[in-house]
C-alpha cells in the first residue's frame, strides 16, 4: 500500500518463500525487498537464486534483526542493503528509488548493530585500515560516498565525474578491497574508521583522480 502510493513505484508482485524466486524471474523486477525469514525456504536461499540470474534485480534484505544472525551471509551473498521492518513508512519509497538508482541501503541502527554484534566492532581495525590504505585519495572519496548509500549519478554530481568515470572507481575500489559489493564495501569503510575521518571531507578536492 505505501509503495503502490508513492510516485514513480509500480508493485509488481508479492510472493512468499518457494513461489518467490519463480516470480522474480517472471516479472524482472527492478527492486526486490526480500524477507530473511520467510515459510519453507528462506530468503538467503531465494536471494542465491535471484543472483543467478543474467540481470538481477537490486535486493535489499528485511529483517527485524534483534534474532537474526544470517544478515552477514545475506550481504556476502550479494544483497544490496538491509532494512529493518519498522522503517518509518515515509522513508521506504525514498529507499526502493536508492536501490533502483543503484545505491546502497543500510538502516544506520541496524549497521551499528551489526557492527557490534561481531568481533572487531569499534575501534578501527588493521587489517581493514591496510586494505583501505590501498585506495587513491579519489576512490577514498568514492567510498566514502559509497557507504552513506549514494548512487553512481549522486557520486558523480557530488564530486564533479562523469557516472563512467565514477563506475570505474566503484570497480577498482571493490578489486582493491576484495569486496563482492557496495554494501561489503560500506561495512569495511566504517571498520576501518574511514566515515569519521572524512565526514564532509569528500568535496574538499577538486575534479581529482
């Protein structure tokens, strides 16, 4: 009902557990909110059939997330974001544009929770700092960028690049990070201690690297 009265979202479908993947394939949605725990098959097991698919949609996990420990899977698994299920209704339609758009959509209490919820949470870590570290100042930005949730054409505007020249650095910078996607990315960018370093930092270069 929210989605289907927002402007610019047509629901195609809803389905529930086995009859999902089947109907994503059907109706080649561009978004897909996909529930972790669902009847007879899980949403990790619909999501790895999805991601098979020649184009797959943009996914985004919901969870309640105070029990579930596969949102870590859910993310190595391709999944583009999480959200958790009381995310206000105003907020949604505004969600499901940044996921078409391609951005990353992360709910910031369900973040620092993951974040905690797992060894190395907190105080920056070494080995992420180092994989960071490998970046050019210019995919820093991007990255920065990346993790607040921005799309390629939002990157591109905020820091003055063309979307080609933006998804080259999207590329080079999951390469150098050994990340599968953008929201890996983000995760490694807050445990590496990035986000506080460059709050406001990513416009004070000029049309760099």
């Amino acid at each position: 009902m929210i989605l289907n009265a927002s402007d610019g979202i047509e629901v195609v479908a809803t389905a529930q557990g086995a009859q999902a993947a089947d109907v994503i394939r059907r109706e080649r949605p561009d978004v897909v909110l996909l529930d972790i725990r669902m009847p007879d098959v899980d949403g990790l097991t619909v999501l790895r059939q999805i991601q098979s698919l020649p184009a797959p949609p943009h996914v985004a996990m919901l969870t309640t997330f105070d029990t579930d420990e596969y949102v870590l899977t859910a993310l190595r698994s391709g999944a583009d974001g999480f959200l958790l299920k009381d995310t206000e209704p105003e907020q949604l339609a505004q969600l499901v544009r940044t996921l078409a758009a391609g951005g990353v959509v992360m709910s910031p209490k369900a973040s620092r929770a993951l974040l905690r919820s797992h060894p190395g949470a907190g105080a920056p870590q070494a080995a992420d700092v180092a994989r960071v570290n490998l970046l050019s100042d210019r995919e820093r930005d991007v990255l920065v960028l990346i993790a607040e949730g921005l799309s390629n054409a939002d990157i591109g505007t905020r820091l003055h690049l063309s979307q080609g020249t933006v998804k080259d650095h999207v590329s080079s910078i999951l390469t150098k990070l050994r990340v599968a996607g953008r929201v890996q990315a983000a995760l490694l960018a807050e445990r590496a201690g990035l986000l506080g370093d460059h709050d406001g930092d990513s416009t004070a270069r000029g049309n760099g690297r």
